[in-house]
DNA sequence: CTGCATCCATAATGATACTG
DNA sequence: CAGTATCATTATGGATGCAG
C-alpha cells in the first residue's frame, strides 16, 4: 500500500487529511499531544495534566491519535493494570508544532486581550 | 489596562487564553487564517476557498477572529457591499504557524494514513 | 487503577430560506 | 454580495454504574 504519490490538501472538503486535522487540533487533542512532549505519561496523570477534561473525552482524543500513528499506548496487564502514553515520532513532531504555537499564542495574550475589550466596548 | 504581568497558560482550565486557543484551533479558524495569509479576500471568496465552510460558521468564525484582534474586517457600503477580511500583524504570526502546522501534517499523512489502516485491520 | 457503556442535558454545527 | 434567522442534526460534556 502506497501513498506517496498521492497529494493531501486541508482545503479539500473530502480529503482524508480533513479528520487528521480535526483531532489533532481538538481542544483535546492539542493539549494532549503537548502533555504527552516532556515522556510517557499514565491516563489519570494527563486528566490532571489537561485540566477541565472528561474522562470520556480524553479516552476518545487518546484514542483517536492513537489510530493516527500519533499516540503509543502500552498495557500492562498488572492488577491494578498500568496503560501509559507516549509520542510516536511523528506525534512527537507535530507537539513541537503545536507547542510553537501555543507560546505564539500565549505571547500574543496581551495584545489579544486588548482587542477584545476594545471589541466589546464597542457595540 | 495592562496584561502584561499576567501569565497566560492553555492548560489550565479557567485561562481566557482557552477561548481564543479554541477559535484559532477550530476546524474553520485554521482553514481561515491561512486562506488570509497570500492577501485580502472578501466573503465569498473565502467560502469558495474554505471547501464545505457554512456561510453560517464562515461568518461566526470570521467574527470571532476579528474580536480577537487576529482579522481586519472593512466594509465599503456601496450597492452590492464590499466587505474584506484580511489579517493583521499577530494574525499573520498565528497564520505562518498554522501554515507550518499544515505542512507538517500533509507531509506526514502517509504514515498517518498507513498507521489507520493498520489500526482498524486489527479489529 | 483504568477505563468502557449508558443516559441525559446542553452546545456546536449545518442546511435552508430570507433580507438590506 | 454579505450576511441573519430558523430549524434540524450532531458533537460534546457530566454523571453514574460496572468490568478486568
């Protein structure tokens, strides 16, 4: 099965880079990947980690990248049973990106902050 | 008003940083950032060029960028209205990132691709 | 401990029709 | 052209119970 020379476009309403993006760039999804930058994590360290998600929608994000090729998880089937998480290389590449633009954004907090109250003022 | 001792993190959960994170991350908001960045379109351009954008979520999106700071919008009222979006200096530092972003994830959607189908042979 | 399954409430999204 | 309004559909979130 190949698909190099095949050419991928996020702009494209049907192209299957579509729901890639769209996990990736998830609420959830982002925080994960950029939780999961610094090693392996277990599933209750990322719920504290990601503060404000449920236990529903973190098992469907990890879930979810991990079908991507994004997300390692591992089982050891112990009692209690220990499931850990890591980044695959090229999950590990794309929390780089995302970790870049997190700062950008956080960076750009001040000014964004303004905007908005001058947005809002507004009308 | 000074946001500049304040510390913005996207992790946590009660951070204004999350809303804007999640505008700019959103399915539209990166498809629209980046359609701005080679220069300024107006409404429907952008619709043609978002593939399956409602004018509905085009719109909204649209707004919310513009609250942001992130997106010019000026209007010319003549018959039929003007209306173009462009981006502004932190919404084109946000756009060379998301671009980035994209690139990266096309370039790894044959991996990704292979790593799916692995994924759902296995069940 | 690590989750999946289910039910329910609410929010986001989309299709369509209509207006200045 | 550039939207807004409305309604239908879907996604998401919280709570609870249960299993390996």
């Amino acid at each position: 099965m190949s698909f190099e020379e095949l050419v991928f476009d996020v702009f494209a309403r049907n192209c299957t880079s579509r729901p890639v993006m769209d996990t990736v760039a998830s609420r959830w999804g982002i925080l994960s990947l950029v939780a999961l930058q610094d090693g392996t994590h277990r599933f209750n360290e990322l719920r504290r980690r990601v503060d404000g998600v449920s236990e529903k929608m973190l098992s469907q994000t990890l879930h979810a990248l991990e079908r991507d090729g994004l997300v390692l998880r591992t089982v050891q089937s112990t009692i209690p049973p220990r499931v850990e998480y890591s980044l695959t290389d090229a999950g590990r590449r794309i929390a780089t990106k995302l970790t870049e633009l997190i700062e950008l954004l956080e960076a750009s907090m001040p000014d964004i902050s303004v905007a908005q109250a001058r947005y809002d003022e507004a009308r």
